[in-house]
C-alpha cells in the first residue's frame, strides 16, 4: 500500500471493481475482488445486518441487494493503508416506493486486505428513507453521476483521496 496512507491504485482499482460488481449485482465481478473467506460485517439494526461470510455467499447477497433496492455505489473518500477506509453514497430505492425516485444515503467502510483481495468489511452507515447525513458537516450534495463520468480520477494536489 501507499507510503502515509496514500492511495496506491491497486487498491483504489480494487474498491472501485466491488463495488461496480456490486451495484450490477454481477456475482463474478465481486467474486474476482474479495477473498474466499471474507467476512462483511453490517452495523445493526440495519436490513440484514447479519454478517455475511464467505465470497460465494456475500456476492449473492450483493445481487440480491442490487436487485431489490436497485442501489448503486459512488465512492467520496479513499484512504489506502495496510487496509483501506472510504466513505460512500449508495444512491438506492425504498422498496414500495411511489415514485421509484433514489435517495442516497451515506456511509464509511474499513476493509482488510489479504493477498491482493477483499477479506473483511466492516460497515458503518444507517439505512433510511431520509438519508442521514452528519449534523452541521458541509457536505456537498452527493449525486449519481452519469455512466461516462464514474472513471476513477484524483483531484489534483488530494494524496490519499479518490472523488467519483
């Protein structure tokens, strides 16, 4: 990983791969990026907020998730380390939604790396239809981006830092 928490793009390309494969529910592309035993551990009291283990098991759980809720994956922040940290806007659909309008919501995950993939995530974000956001932080309005526009790019003079 980066020397000081940079952001190496082994590990930026990494992220970036999950979760494009998770928001297509597309369970090979998330099997090619997390470990055999990996193990995704959901902040309770979440939907599912069971851990799910194993990779079989987690991406299956990502293609159940991606059709349901219809969730799609922007990540803000990447910090690379020995793990990787990013903060996240899932863009989803509340089931039973009237309007099928997406709302986003907001969110922080450690991951762990073992030989060159995913092996733990640890998730932190509250899953509500009014999107929780941090109380008097600036936050840009977070918006899904078109297809065209979701390539990986750095900011420039933002060591440790991915916008998408």
């Amino acid at each position: 990983m980066g020397e000081n928490g940079a952001v190496t793009d082994g590990a930026a390309t990494l992220i970036t791969r999950y979760y494009d494969g998770c928001s297509a529910g597309d369970v090979e592309a998330v099997l090619s990026t997390v470990h055999p035993d990996v193990v995704h551990y959901f902040l309770a009291p979440n939907p599912g907020s069971s851990p799910v283990a194993g990779a079989e098991d987690l991406a299956r759980y990502w293609r159940k998730v991606a059709g349901r809720i219809r969730a799609r994956w922007v990540v803000d922040h990447l910090v690379a380390g020995d793990e990787v940290v990013i903060e996240w806007t899932m863009f989803w659909v509340p089931p039973g939604s009237p309007t099928g309008e997406r709302i986003g919501a907001r969110g922080a995950e450690w991951f762990v790396l073992r030989d060159g993939l995913i092996a733990e995530i640890r998730s932190y974000y509250q899953q509500r239809e009014h999107g929780p956001e941090l109380d008097g932080f600036p936050l840009r309005r977070a918006r899904l981006p078109p297809p065209w526009r979701r390539a990986q790019r750095r900011p420039p003079g933002a060591a440790g830092l991915i916008r998408r």
